[in-house]
C-alpha cells in the first residue's frame, strides 16, 4: 500500500491533507475575488409651485409634460411630478366624489368644500407622475410629510376704526380657514402694532390658534412668555430683542422671515392687513425696508398669502400688499365685498402644491431664477422664487 494510500485509510480530513505539502507563498485557502462595481448616484433639483384656476382651487392631476418651466430664460425639462395635499384623491372616472364639510362651516359656505380637518378625506395625499406623462394618485406615508409651517401674521391698528371692524369682519372666517388645514399643519400667530409679537407658538389645536388671532386683532397688550427650548418651536428662531425694534410691519416681516428660515418644510404666511408702503404726493411707493423683508422671505421659502381687511373695494397701500405676494409666490384676496369668499379662495390654494423634479445637467451652466407655466391648458402657476444652479 503507498504512503497516501494509508494516509486516507488513517482518517484525515482532506483539508489537513492539503496542508502536508504548503508551497511557500501560496496560502492554503484563496479568498474569493474582489468583485468591482460603478454605483451611480443621480441627485435631482426640486422646485415647489402650487397650481390654482381662476375660482383660487388647485388644479390636480398634472403631469410632467403639463409644465412649462424655465431656469434662467431656458427651458428645462421636467422629469418627474409630486403632489401633496390635504384634499381628498380625485375620483376614478365615473366615480363620485365624497367631500365632507369641516368644521362648524355652515351649509353653502365657500369652503365646505374642503375636508373636515383630523377626518380621513383631510389625510394628506401623494400623487406621483412619471416623466412619461401619466399620473397615478398613490397614497403616501404620512411621516414622509410633516406638514406645513403655517404664520398668520396680524397686521393691527387701533387708530383706524375701518380697519379694525374688517379685522373682525374676517375673523369668523379665519376659524373655517384653521379647520381646512392638514392635521400634521402647524400654526403659530404672530402681529404687528407698536412692534413684532409672538402669540401663540406653533401648534396643531386650532382652537388655540383662533384664540391668538383674536387677542392679536385687538391691539396693544403684552403677549404670553413662550418657551424657547423647543428647536422646533418659532421662538427658539425669534430674535426677540429684533422684534422689540421692528417698528414697521415691513421690519416685523423680515424679523418672522429670519426666524422660519431655521425649520424645515414647507412654510407660509397669512398676512391679515390693511397695508404695506406709504402714500405721498406721488403716490404709493416700498419703504426702504420692503426689499429686505421679501429677501428673507424667499431665503426662508416662505410664500405670503394676503387678505386684505380694509373696508374698501380699492386703496391706495394695497399696492404693497399685492406686491409681496407676487414676490413671493402667494395669492392676495380682498375680504371688503365677500370675506368667506376671500377666506374660501386662501384655503384652497394652501390646500396642495407640487413637487417638480429637474434633472441638474439639463440646467444651464449659468443657472438662473426659475419661471413655470402651463401647456395647453389654463391655470396660474404660483412658484415659491428660486435661483438654481447647476
């Protein structure tokens, strides 16, 4: 019998015999080969718009191909398309819409229209469209959105009798525009009168809320000590020795800016006002500190929706206040003629806005401000201003 022979007789595992005879620098064992691979990462830019049609309701189920949008003078495509919101999805053809009314809106009310906040229709919907063109509302995970940042910025005068009974002309209406909010929305109050003052902190109780709103309208007082220790409360942001020198409601605007320029999200402004600029011989024109306040307007992402509550169908310190909205991607409404009207058409531009995706080499090198429309179709696209680069 050979040697190896009796070696497998004896037992041994091939591996130790395997390891009778090593060669130098060959190990027993060869680790298996590096595998090499390219991982491509594809980073898109975003831009947020909210579409409304003439009524003020948004306009839902766009697709990528339905915008228009430019970056800079050049077109750029759209890639792909998200909707947010707090309405209900949009029926399958043939299908009826159920839409319950929300909160104590009364029957007929310009905005029962909208969902009952905290009830099922008000959960916020996801709808994404592929670049394809076609859209399909898909339900999304609520913690994917945490809501919106909503001010309701009180503009408040006690020498104008006018202006204070269309404050309060408007406030019952401010609770209908509180209860059409997403249940994960967040409110925080804050006004102007001798200087910048925080009411009621964010919070998700729209009673408390509607409460702050009616102590901001009447003005003077001192408002409540607010706890700071909260990153994501509005006062840990507030500069409040700022606040204490903003002595226009220009200043005040810009000082609120700076402070939500600090939280995440979405955010927006309800001004509720009388006015913005001032009226001279050659007639209405920006103070100096109205360039200042849209800057930090639009460094926090914050748009400025405007009811105006002079108690006339045209003055002369609208002018400002349409102007703030323009720049900053809001709408302006007069509550004079129909305030739950004026309310009703707030609410539904809130309501839901999209999400456009760019991919960043199509944007030109040079970037640029960013403009959108619509194709082939009506509608008025509110972009939130935005300078991209590539």
């Amino acid at each position: 019998m050979t040697s190896l022979g009796a070696l497998l007789l004896s037992g041994l595992p091939l591996a130790a015999l395997a390891g009778i005879h090593p060669v130098a620098g060959v190990p027993a064992t060869e680790p298996p080969a590096a595998q090499f691979g390219e991982q491509i990462a594809v980073r898109l830019r975003t831009v947020v718009v909210r579409v409304i049609d003439g009524e003020g309701r948004p306009i839902t189920g766009l697709a990528p191909a339905d915008f228009r949008l430019r970056v800079g003078g050049k077109e750029v495509p759209v890639t792909a398309v998200d909707w947010y919101s707090s309405a209900p999805p949009e029926p399958a053809p043939g299908q009826v819409a159920e839409r319950s009314s929300y909160g104590d809106a009364p029957a007929g009310s310009p905005l029962a229209g909208l969902p009952a906040a905290g009830s099922p229709a008000a959960a916020p919907t996801h709808a994404a469209a592929s670049s394809a063109g076609s859209p399909a509302a898909v339900p999304a995970a609520t913690a994917a959105q945490p809501g919106q940042q909503v001010v309701v910025f009180v503009e408040a005068d006690n020498n104008e009798p006018g202006r204070v009974r269309g404050h309060l002309r408007t406030l019952p209406f401010t609770r209908e525009l509180l209860a059409s909010l997403a249940p994960e929305d967040r409110v925080a109050v804050v006004s102007f009168d001798s200087h910048l003052k925080l009411w009621q902190d964010f919070t998700r109780e729209r009673a408390a809320a509607h409460e702050a709103i009616w102590r901001a309208i009447h003005f003077g007082g001192r408002p409540p000590e607010l706890p700071a220790d909260d990153p994501a409360a509005l006062a840990a942001h507030l500069d409040l020795e700022k606040a204490r020198q903003a002595a226009s409601p220009e200043r005040a605007l810009a000082v609120t800016a700076d402070a939500l320029a600090g939280l995440p999200g979405e955010k927006v402004v309800v001004f509720l006002g009388w006015g913005l600029g001032c009226f001279g011989s050659f007639g209405t024109r920006m103070v100096p500190a109205f360039a200042p306040a849209v800057a930090a307007l639009k460094a926090a992402r914050a748009a400025v929706f405007v009811l105006d509550v002079t108690e006339a169908g045209s003055h002369d310190l609208e002018v400002g206040l349409q102007a703030v909205a323009e720049a900053t991607g809001g709408t302006y409404d007069s509550t004079f003629t129909f305030p739950g009207l004026a309310v009703a058409h707030l609410a539904h531009a809130i309501s839901g806005y999209y999400v456009l995706s760019l991919d960043p080499a199509a944007i030109p090198s040079r970037g640029g401000p960013v403009s959108a429309e619509l194709r082939r179709r009506p509608g008025t696209v509110l972009v939130r201003p935005v300078t991209l680069a590539r």
